[in-house]
C-alpha cells in the first residue's frame, strides 16, 4: 500500500458524470484525483448512446437543467483538445395518432414557453422532413436545439483535459474504504492500493452509487434499469437526424393514462422507438426499459420486439442487418431526477441517478458540484436534486 496522498478532493467513478466533476474542479484550481475501478467509461457511459436532449424533458426545473447543461457543450468541445463528435441536428419525435398530436402540441406549447426552439410539423411536413417514416405518421415534434456526441470520447477528453490541469487519475483501483474524523467529517479515502487524505469525496459511481453510500452509512435509493440497443450495417441515409417515438415520453415515465397500440412484448420490456443516425453512416435502434439486476445481456425477445418497433416508423429497414447489440444499466431514481447533493456528512457529495440523462445532464453535474465543493454561487438551485427528498418524501 501507497503512503497517503493528499488531495482537495477525490472523485469515485470514471463515468462521464465523474470525469466531468473532476474536469470542472481541476478548472477551479483544486487538487483532484480521480479513482476509477475499471477503465474510464467502462460503466454505463461506454454503453449507451449520447443525445443531449431537451425534447424529451418534463417542462420546468427538468428541462431548464438539461438546457443549461446542452448550452455548455459548445463551450467545452472547444476547450478540449480532443474530438468528442459534438453536433447539433436537432431531433424529430414521431407522432402516432391524433391522441398524440393532442399531447404533442401542449408539451410544445409549455417547452416554447421555457424558450426551446420547438416546433409541430404536419403529415405532409414529416414526409417531407424523413421520406422513410411510414406514411401513416401523423405529424411530429422537432427541435433544432437537441445534439449528440462520442460519450467515451467525452469521457477521455474531460480526462484528458483535468490532467493537463492537474488532476490525477487512478484507474483499476476500486474504492474500499471511506474514513470519517471524531466529528464525522471526510477525512481519508482508500483503494487496494492507495490512501488519499481528502475532506472532499464525490459518489459519482453510477448504478453502484449505493454500495459507496454503505462506506460511509448512507442509503442512496438507485436501483438500474438495463436498457438494450441494435447496431445496423453501414448503409443509406435512412433518417437525417435522431427520430423517437412520442409515446417514448409515455413509456419513460410510466404514463397511465395512454397506452399505445403495441404487442405485450414491447409493453412488457418498456420498449420505444429510438433511431439514430451515427457519424460512421450505420445506425442505432433502441430501446428498451427494464428492470433485471446488474444483468448486461441482450436477450433475443427484446431485440427482436425493438426491430419490430423500428421497422413500424421505417419500414424501409426491414432487410438491412443488424451487426452488434449491446446492454447498458440506467441509473434509476423514483422521481426520474438525479442526485445532485450535499449530504448530512460533511464532505461527503453524491453525484449519480441520472437514468437515460447523464450524457446530456453531465456538463452541468460537473459544474453544480464544483461549485459546491469551491462555495461558488449555484449555477442553478439543486433543492429539487438533493438526496435528503427521498428521507422527507
Ligand atoms: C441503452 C442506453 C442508452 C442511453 N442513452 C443515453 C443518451 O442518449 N443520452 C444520455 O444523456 N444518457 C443516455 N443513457 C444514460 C447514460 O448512459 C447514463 O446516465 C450515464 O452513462 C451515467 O454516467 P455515470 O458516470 O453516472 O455512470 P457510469 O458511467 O456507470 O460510471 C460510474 C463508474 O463508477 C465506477 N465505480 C463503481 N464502483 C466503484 C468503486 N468502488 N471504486 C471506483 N470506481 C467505481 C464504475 O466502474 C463506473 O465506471 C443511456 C443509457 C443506456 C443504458
């Protein structure tokens, strides 16, 4: 074992949300290190896709978080010296029915109201927009606004950039042990290999968020929820940008009060539509929602029901062939936000349960807990992120 090291802070979990912490903090001049268990983003950001939307966002707080956030990605792909595929294609939800367009057309009234370049297109405009959807779409909802990057190029390059900074970094290096003082405040850190003397630590571990808590008797409530994705062959400009399906705002958040008109499969496994044109001209197709554990493996009935919802909205697709499939866990919270937070230890933050958000909401995260580490002014409040909400219900 390495004799103690000193920081201003570490930060647990190499993912995108802990990388851009300690790229943030790094900026603001603090000692960082970074410990990671595995390699950076070999968690659930090396097994995801990375859209920065705000389309798909509750009006409000949600979405005046994630915009805050998208804004800053120009900002930081430039500072980078390192290619992390940022683009701004905007986004197209895919309307199925007029009980849709009914609901489509409130949440475009309430997202314009936040200021969000969004818009309905007609039948006729749709077409126009995606000749491949199938002609019975109705209509659909776009935003110029919503982007999309490489998450593990994201990842590297924030690294890459808190170490030209300063920051340290620690890979393979599992975190074991947290050490409070007589007056429980942060005071020691410790990996199999490595003690680090820090007032600071930062939970920014994931889906595993709940076992750091336990180190130091905290319950963190996130529990994962696996979500699994297609990769097609290289072939023809299918869609121009990403395409959803609006009821995958019904079934992202449980909706009740609308079913669509799918098989029990697709219900059963909470898959919607998610397609997505990638640079190296194939394409991904998701995505389903359930919770199985800390399971990663793809299961066939799950894949073939989301190649089926695909070819409902592209029917064009039908013969082209799949190539790879891959699992990543969500971080999954009760009420859908993250864990943005101070926490009854002194020291101790928690910076996780961002679900299907933390490519998009990672920027931000990095910002808000800089902040709070520094004693800067908030970027934004983070009352309605705080861990406390689940002990006061
Ligand atoms: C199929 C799918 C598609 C998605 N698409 C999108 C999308 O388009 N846009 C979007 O915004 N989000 C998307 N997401 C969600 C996004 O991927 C996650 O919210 C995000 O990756 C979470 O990042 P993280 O850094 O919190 O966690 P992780 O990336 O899991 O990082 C946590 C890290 O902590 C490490 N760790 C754990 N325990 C320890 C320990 N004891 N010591 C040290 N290190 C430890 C782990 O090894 C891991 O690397 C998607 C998710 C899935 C599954």
């Amino acid at each position: 074992m390495k004799s103690n090291t000193i920081a201003d802070a570490v930060v647990i979990g190499g993912g995108v949300v802990g990388t851009a912490i300690t790229y943030f903090l790094a900026r603001n001049n603090m000692e960082v290190i970074l410990v990671e268990k595995g390699a950076i983003a070999s968690g659930t950001s090396g097994r995801c896709e990375g859209d920065v939307l705000v389309s798909d966002k509750v009006h409000g707080f949600d979405c005046r978080l994630t915009k805050l956030s998208q804004d800053l990605f120009p900002e930081i792909a430039n500072e980078l010296d390192y290619d992390i595929s940022w683009t701004r294609k905007g986004s197209l939800l895919a309307i199925e029915n007029e009980e849709e367009m009914e609901e489509a057309k409130k949440l475009c009234t309430q997202l314009t109201a936040e200021g969000l370049p969004v818009r309905i297109l007609d039948q006729y405009e749709v077409h126009e927009d995606e000749p491949y959807l199938a002609p019975d779409i109705v209509g659909g909802m776009e935003t110029d606004c919503d982007g999309s990057l490489n998450p593990m190029a994201l990842a590297y390059g924030l690294v890459h950039g808190a170490k030209k900074m300063g920051a340290r970094v620690s890979t393979h290096s599992a975190v074991t042990d947290i050490r409070l003082d007589a007056n429980g405040c942060i005071e020691r850190v410790a990996t199999e290999r490595e003690k680090f003397v820090t007032n600071h630590v930062v939970n920014a571990a994931g889906v595993w968020a709940p076992e750091i808590g336990k180190l130091v008797g905290l319950d963190i409530p996130i529990k994962p929820r696996q979500g699994q994705l297609l990769v097609a062959e290289r072939t023809f400009s299918v869609a121009r940008r990403k395409v959803m399906e609006f009821g995958y705002m019904m079934a992202k958040f449980q909706s009740s009060g609308y079913t669509r008109d799918v098989t029990p499969e697709m219900e059963k496994y909470g898959i919607a539509l998610v397609f997505e044109p990638t640079e190296a001209k194939n394409f991904l197709i998701g995505s389903s929602r359930r919770f199985v554990g800390m399971d990663t493996s793809c299961h066939i009935d799950v894949l073939q029901a989301m190649a089926q919802r695909a070819i409902r909205f592209f029917p064009v697709i039908e013969d082209i062939k799949i190539i790879r499939s891959y699992a990543g866990l969500r971080p999954f919270t009760p009420d859908h936000l993250p864990i943005i937070s101070e926490t009854e230890i002194p020291g101790f933050y928690v910076a996780a349960g961002h679900e299907g958000d933390g490519i998009g909401l990672s920027l931000i995260t990095g910002k808000l807990i800089s902040q709070m580490i520094c004693e800067q002014p908030l970027a934004i409040t983070t009352e309605p992120l705080k861990l406390s909400r689940f002990k006061d219900g």
